[in-house]
C-alpha cells in the first residue's frame, strides 16, 4: 500500500510564503506522476501543479509565476513552495500520485491565507 503524508500547511499572512511536503512510500522512480490538488469549501478538488517522471511540470493559470512543485528523489519527497499567497489559496491541499496505473492521494493539509 502507498502511503502519502503532507505536511507544511499553516496560517500566514497574505503575501506569505508555505512550503508544503509530501513523503510517500513508493519509490520515485516508479511513479509517472506527483502533483497537488486543493479543495476550498464549496468548490470541487483542482488540479494546482503536477511534476511526470521526466521533470516537466504544469500549473493551474491561478498559480504561475507562484507556486513551484519540485522534489527530492533521495528523501521520495515532494514539494510545493507557494509564494505570494493570496486569500482565495485558502483551502486543504493533497498529494496525489500515479504509480503503476493507480492513483493514491494524502490526507491533505490546510492552508489558511489571512490577516
């Protein structure tokens, strides 16, 4: 069983900063994809960045230039280094990833932006 753990969320100010951590179980080397998805309450789960096996990255429009997901082959740990922060990145966020044509996720971590 793959097992996920987040960590890193907490309350900051806008225009802080968070970065968020996700240690998984499986070997990196075997997953085709990690990514971070977040939930606010009332919206549907959305896609926030997703890094594939090879090294490319996506992001949702909301978060370019501000949010970078990046990992740690040795430590099979991703990251999620949020900048920037505005009010409306207030939700939970998970970890997914694809391995072997499964998908496993997190138990997510909330992240609260507000003075």
């Amino acid at each position: 069983q793959v097992q996920l753990v987040e960590s890193g969320g907490g309350l900051v100010q806008p225009g802080g900063s968070l970065r968020l951590s996700c240690v998984t179980s499986a070997s990196i080397f075997r997953i085709t994809s990690m990514g971070w998805y977040r939930q606010a309450p009332g919206n549907t789960r959305e896609l926030v960045a997703r890094m594939f096996s090879g090294g490319t990255t996506s992001y949702a429009d909301s978060v370019k230039g501000r949010f970078f997901i990046s990992r740690d082959n040795a430590k099979n740990t991703v990251y999620l280094q949020m900048n920037s922060l505005k009010p409306e990145d207030t939700a939970v966020y998970y970890c997914q990833l694809n391995r072997d044509g499964l998908g496993y996720w997190g138990q997510g971590t909330q992240v609260t932006v507000s003075s």
